[in-house]
C-alpha cells in the first residue's frame, strides 16, 4: 500500500501524487475529475496541475458525515 499523509502534512501548494496519497485516491481519479469539472479545485503552474492545500482541506470537511460537529 502506498505511504499516507495526514492532510495537515500536505504542502500549502502539493502535487497530484501528494494529493492523491491523502485522499487515498489514485492521479488518474484525480485527472479524471479535472477533465468532468467536479472534485478538488485546482491551479496550474506553468502548465502544471497543483492543489492548494486550504481546497483539500476544505473538500475533506465539506464532505465530513457525522460526528459531534456535522451539520
């Protein structure tokens, strides 16, 4: 299984293989999602795909079901 990072571990401007390994997801899922328009907000740099990681972090929570703080 490849290696996970906590979200908080997750650099203020991360990669797609960064991303994917925090979402537990694959590049592909994420490219994927950028060609349909749906899934994290992204950036690119120099023709470069980059994610912020405050719109990761964002899509986690915005996501987040149950527990004491769920709407």
């Amino acid at each position: 299984m490849a290696e996970l990072i906590a979200p908080e571990d997750l650099p203020a401007v991360a990669t797609a293989p960064q991303v994917a390994k925090v979402v537990q997801t694959t590049v592909d899922a994420l490219a994927q999602d950028r060609y349909r328009r749906r899934g994290i907000p992204y950036v690119k740099i120099a023709g470069r795909v980059r994610y912020l990681r405050e719109d990761v972090l964002k899509l986690l929570a915005d996501n987040r079901i149950g527990g004491p703080d769920a709407a």
